[in-house]
C-alpha cells in the first residue's frame, strides 16, 4: 500500500501525538522539519492498521479505514445536499420541539443535520418573546450583526428601507447579495401571525440552478462565469459585492446561489444579452409551482434556513391583523461545527461503549470482576460519594488505558509496565478536558503517593494491586510524594485511586455505561 502513496503525504498525516495535538488534532510539525530524503524503511498490515517505520526512525500507525476513506469537502456543495422540490416534503416539512431541541443532543443533531442537507428546519414552542431568535442562533453558534443590527422585525413599518418591512408579496431571494461575505443563516421566529395572507415559501436554489445546468448548459455557464453588482443603500449604508448568480467550486458543483431582483445594480461588463437571457430564465426556473415549497409560520415557530442557497419567499397579506415576526443572521460554519461535534460525541461515546461491551468483559487483572464492572463500580461510587460530573466520568474511565494501544492490561500482569494511566489521558484528551485526563492520567502515581503517605493504605490493596504497584515503582519517596502532592491534579487523582480499590466486588449491581453517556456527552470537547 505504501508505494501507492506519496511519502510525505503519508507522514503528513501520522496520527501519532509527537506529531498531532491530542486535543485538536493540529500538527506539531512544519512540512519542511521532515527530512529531504525521507523513505519508507518498512511497513506491515496488522489489526486493522498500516504500521510504518520511517527512515529516521520515526513510527506511524494509520488505520486502513481511514487510509481507504474518500476525499471529502466542506459540505457546502451541491454534492452533500439533497436537492428538494415541494412534493418531496408531503409528509411534512423538518421540524422539531424547541423543548426537546434544548435538552435532547439527536434531536438537535437531527435539526442541525436537516438545515444542512435539505437547507432548512422549523423549531416548534420557541417562546413568543422579544429576542427569542438570538437565543436560537446562539444554539448553535454565533449572530451575525448587519447595519439592520442583531436582530430585526418584520412587520409593516411607516418608513421601510427594505420592501420586507412592507405587506408587499415579495418573491424568492436570497438575503443580502451586496454583503462580502453574506449572511449564510437567516432566523425568522413568528411573534404575532393574524392577518390574512403572509405565508411563507421557499425554494431550493441548488435544485433550481441544477434544472437550468440540465436544461440550458450555457445558461448557466453564464450565470457561474458573470459578476453581477448587488448594491444596497440607504441614509446610513452604501454597500456591494460583484458576484454571480450561481457560484460553484473549482470542480464545478454548485456552492452557492444569490439572487435578489430588488438588489441588482447595472451590470456594465460582459455579454450583456447572453446575461440576460440566462438570467431570465432562472428567475422562470425559481417561479416553477412545483419547486416553491408554501407553508404558513405561527406564533412561536422559528424558521432556519441556508441563505446561500434556498430563496425564500412571501404572500401579500392585509393589514386586518398583526404579523410580526423577529430575524437575525448567523453562519454555517457554527452550525457545520456544532453539528460535527454531536457528531463526533455520538461516535466517540459508541466507541466508549464498545469498549465495554467487548473488551470490557474480559478479566480484570486477576481480579474477580470483569474491566467493565470495575470501572462501573469505580463511577458508581464516586455518584454515591456525591462527586462532581467531571470525577465521576474519571471514574468511569480511569482505566481505559488498559484497552488497545501497543502494551496491553496483560503485560502489566506480566511484569511489564504498560503505563495505561498516561496512555488512557492521553486517548481520553481527544474528547475531553484536563479536569477529566489528569485524573486519570495521575491515578496510578496516587496509588504510589497514598502508600507513601497513609498508614495502613497498602494493606487495604488486594493481592493484584500489590503486584502492580511493584511493577510501576513501588511507593513513592518522600520528595516525589512532596512533589505529587502540588501537582494541580493530585487531589481529584487520590479520589478516584480510592474509589478505584473499592470498585472489585463481584456481583454488585451498577448502572450500565448507557447510564453515564448524558454525563460524558456533557463534559465532551
């Protein structure tokens, strides 16, 4: 396998933690640290991973799913979304309980995850209060603030700067074409909703400029290849951005779509006629019946919406009663983040969760308990002892050093310190903090302190555990135990050393690690 990759590709990318930051995987290098004549010196498929041995010695671990992995982006094209036309949401539109949003991580995933592929999600119940729409986007991330501010209100308004702030119909668009870079979120959470007409629509813009690709190839190579002038102003703005309709990627896939009528200035450059033909005939594409998707928003729903590629639209509605809805701005990339993140949580906690049930079953260095219910029994009593969350995931995890990595529980047992405390930390710190790792990573030298420092602690130890603490250094001397007892972890460390020598009792009941997962998802990077 290695002859099919370049070598510096390959040591670029070693996953080890000389090389990569544990906690967010930055890199520790610069490309030109690596040698001018670096070499494979050997390499070997086994367990799953490519292993390689360097030329200058250096060793890389690289799984050979992750090798086999396709090349990927940044979910912002047409290739990650699913082009939608109003049909397809029969059976209803996304939509969720802000309630349960709130509390419950699949159900937020599941919002954030429909925004992303399918452009949009309705929250249901947000509290019909002034400002609500902040509280949703910092949800998820950041507000984007604009010359309208953090936040704004539609409604009818005596002076507009902007025919939203009217009962007009306004047809689909995109928000703030002129802006560089634009808004890529829009909010809308419905306060008041009583008049008549003023429902809203959107549009899949992706699905609409992939119609006229189809249809009219030169169409839209002169709407990706044409900088359009979008400008806005008024008594205290004057803004612009030259940018085409449709934007796609250097391979070509569409990324993004603005359009917006009302916003468009002189176009002066180009093939004016060509422009405007296309042009034309995507405005017909957005207008298609069956691409505008119609629904009507009530008091206390919140609307999300990719503003770089779904238009959205409104009916005209009669003032013989009060619409009032509140908007703000936000990015995508809070939203991509956070979503990854539950993500990464979702698939770091079944990794955890595997690691109980599989390996965890196993025999618990010549204890008469199973590594599982050990570390079960460890959390549990920390709950009992009213720990704080971060002690009792320490607890839980405080072992998991002993699973994988290149010594095993077995070759302490053997004679052979396999250091699972700093290898443990050291895993645990891609998910979690110093107020989790360092307790782990110190519980083996707490063993050793406490055997230093408290009378009769040593005779509590059963005959296992008498045998690791010769393997890994015996009790500590007087100015290592002095030292240890400043580290900054030491006392949350002797904790969960106490809660560890209490957690060997056959047949004890516990929760299972489902029980714990709230908890670790909580302290989670």
């Amino acid at each position: 396998m290695t002859e099919q990759l370049p070598p510096y590709w390959l040591r670029d990318n070693c996953p080890c933690t000389d090389c990569r930051d544990p906690r967010n995987g930055q890199k520790l290098f610069q490309i030109d640290d690596l040698p001018p004549d670096l070499t494979v010196a050997a390499s070997t498929e086994i367990d799953g991973n490519l292993e390689v041995l360097w030329s200058d010695g250096h060793r890389s671990r690289y799984p050979l799913a992750w090798l086999a992995e396709e090349a990927d982006g940044d979910g912002r094209t047409e290739r990650d979304k699913r082009l939608w036309a109003a049909a397809d949401f029969a059976r209803g539109i996304p939509e969720a309980d802000w309630a349960a949003y709130l509390t419950d991580p699949a159900e937020q995933a599941a919002v954030l995850g429909a925004v992303h592929r399918s452009g949009f999600a309705v929250l249901r119940g947000v509290p019909t209060v002034e400002r609500q729409v902040l509280r949703v986007a910092e949800s998820f991330g950041y507000v984007r603030v604009t010359n309208y501010g953090e936040l704004f209100d539609v409604r009818v308004e005596p002076d507009p700067n902007n025919l939203a702030f009217t009962n007009r119909t306004i047809a689909p668009h995109t928000d703030n074409p002129y802006r560089d870079p634009v808004p890529t979120l829009q909010l809308l959470h419905c306060l008041e909703n009583s008049a008549t007409g003023g429902d809203s629509g959107l549009v899949d813009g992706f699905k609409a400029a992939a119609l006229l690709r189809e249809e009219s190839p030169e169409d839209f190579a002169t709407l990706t290849r044409t900088p359009v002038p979008f400008v806005f102003r008024d008594r205290r703005t004057e803004l612009r951005a030259d940018r085409p309709l449709i934007e796609v990627d250097p391979l070509g896939r569409i990324r993004e779509v603005r359009f917006n009528n009302r916003s468009i200035g002189t176009l002066r450059t180009g093939d004016l006629g060509a422009f405007y033909s296309a042009y034309r005939r995507f405005a017909a594409i957005t207008l298609r019946p069956e691409l505008q998707l119609t629904f009507r928003l009530g008091p206390g729903d919140c609307l999300v919406f990719d503003n770089t590629r779904l238009l959205h639209a409104r009916t005209a509605f009669q003032q013989d009663g009060h619409r009032h809805l509140q908007g703000c701005y936000a990015d995508l990339d809070s939203l991509a983040s956070t979503l990854a993140v539950l993500h990464r949580r979702t698939a770091a906690l079944d990794e955890l969760a595997e690691l109980f049930a599989g390996e965890g079953a196993g025999e618990y260095l010549g204890e008469a308990v199973t590594m599982a219910e050990h570390m079960l029994q460890a959390a549990a009593a920390a709950e009992a002892a009213g720990a704080p969350d971060h002690l009792v995931a320490a607890a839980l995890l405080h072992d998991i050093g002993h699973f994988h990595g290149d010594l095993h529980g077995r070759d302490l047992m053997e004679g052979q310190d396999n250091r699972h405390s700093h290898s443990g930390a050291d895993r645990l710190a891609r998910w979690f903090g110093p107020e989790v790792t360092e307790p782990v990573r110190l519980h083996v030298a707490a063993k050793r302190y406490l055997c230093a420092v408290e009378p009769g602690y040593r005779a509590k130890l059963s005959e296992a555990s008498e045998y690791t603490l010769t393997v890994q250094g015996g009790p500590m001397g007087g100015a290592e135990a002095a030292a240890f007892a400043e580290l900054p972890g030491a006392v949350d460390a002797v904790a969960v050393r106490r809660w560890d020598e209490q957690a060997k009792e056959p047949g004890l009941a516990t929760p299972d690690f489902q029980y714990y997962r709230p908890l670790l998802a909580s302290l989670m990077h």
